[in-house]
C-alpha cells in the first residue's frame, strides 16, 4: 500500500486520519510541523503528502512550494479553508487536489487513490505506446512519463503530466473541463472546474515560451481545453 506523509498540526485531526488510513492498509507517518514535514520527507520515501495549510512557522502553502521545486510527489491538501480563494490558492501552489476538512476517511482514501492514479498513468488512458514524441519544443516520452522543453526534463507534478498526455494523446480535440475533471482527476460531481484551471495555468508556466498565449495548451472559449494545433 501506498506510504503516507501526513502533515498536520492538530492532534485530534492527526489520530483521526492516520486511523483511518491505517485501516486501509496504509504506512503513515504523521508530523505536527512544516519543518518536521520536509524532514521526514527527505528521511523516507512517502508516496503521497496528506497537507494541512493553517501549520505552526512554515505554513502548508510554503511546504508545498519546497516540495514542487525538487519533486513531483503527490500532494493533497487536506484544510479547514474551504473558500474558493484558499482552494484555489492551494491548487496554484502545485498541489494535486484538495480536500475540506471535515471529511470521511473514505473521502480521503478516494482522492488519494485518485491522485496516485495519475503517477503511472495506463497506456489506455495515454494512447498506443509508440515511444517519445516531438511536438514543436516539447518531447514527450509516454513509457518514462518524462517530458523535455529544448532538452531540458521539465519538473510536472502528477496532475500536470496526466492532463499534458491525456491532451496530447488527442491532438486538436477540445475537451470540457467536466470531462477532464472526469477523466484526469476521476472526479465525477460539478464545482472543481478550478482543479482544471489552476493546473492549466501551472502547466502553461512549464511548457509554454508564452503563457500568455499558449500554443500547446489552448483555450477554446466556451468549451475547454485542447492541444494545439501549433501555429505554422
């Protein structure tokens, strides 16, 4: 089973989620500090970070951004903050979804194993294995899960990498933000469209030369997202 880094500040809240993820069979570690997080991170090798944003000193949002400078592990925020301005915040900082607390222990274990999902994306869900591909800068490799910029390997969390080959895999084609949210977050309920719009926008600051007007990811107007075409 997956290991879990659960950083969280109030005991109570602490006991009560690593119950429940032990009794889904998970190996938790759990800390009541930023700083106490990024140690037990660079000590062992978790599979997910479970993240409260309202921590001691450091706070959550810090955390998150030390962690998407050097690494693409998983992070969900788990917060009290539910407004939409803290979820969106949460999502731009590079966290790969966000849960409001107080939630079911089967609530969290579904977004996790969502959110781990998209780490080894399946051939089905990325198209026919047929090895790298180049597309104007970008070189993706769809076996490695490694995408290149001028040869340079970009550093995509999980849910960039998803939505870059769930995209990708369909050249041109537009693709509502429901449907992605259905198919690259496994969300099936209205209201997260922002989880679509926040990793675009964190994704274009990776790939695109611009931005501000994004050639591989575009926006069409009214409907969603696609990829390309790229200009001539």
């Amino acid at each position: 089973m997956p290991r879990v880094l659960l950083i969280e500040d109030d005991p109570a809240v602490r006991r009560g989620v690593v119950l429940g993820l032990s009794r889904n069979g998970h190996e938790t570690e759990a800390v009541g500090t930023g700083e106490d997080g990024l140690e037990a991170l660079a000590a062992g090798k978790p599979d997910l970070v479970l993240l409260d944003l309202m921590l001691p000193g450091m706070s959550g949002l810090e955390v998150c951004r030390r962690i998407r400078e050097t690494s693409r592990l998983p992070i969900v925020i788990l917060s009290a903050r539910g407004d939409d301005i803290d979820v969106v915040i949460g999502l731009e900082t590079g966290a790969d979804d966000y849960v409001v607390k107080p939630a079911s222990a089967a609530l969290i274990e579904a977004r996790m194993r969502a959110v781990l999902r998209r780490v080894a994306p399946a051939q089905a869900d990325t198209g026919t294995d047929t090895g790298p591909i180049t597309v104007g800068d970008l070189e993706i490799d769809r076996s490695a899960l490694i995408v290149r910029r001028r040869g340079d390997e970009l550093q995509l969390a999980p849910s960039e990498l998803k939505l870059l080959l769930f995209l990708s895999a369909a050249p041109e084609r537009t693709f509502a933000r429901q449907q992605l949210l259905e198919d690259v977050w496994e969300h099936s309920y209205y209201g997260d469209a922002r989880l679509v719009d926040a990793c675009v926008m964190r994704l274009r600051a990776k790939i695109e030369e611009d931005p501000r007007r994004p050639v591989y990811v575009q926006t069409v107007r009214g409907f969603g997202y696609r990829f390309g075409p790229l200009p001539a």
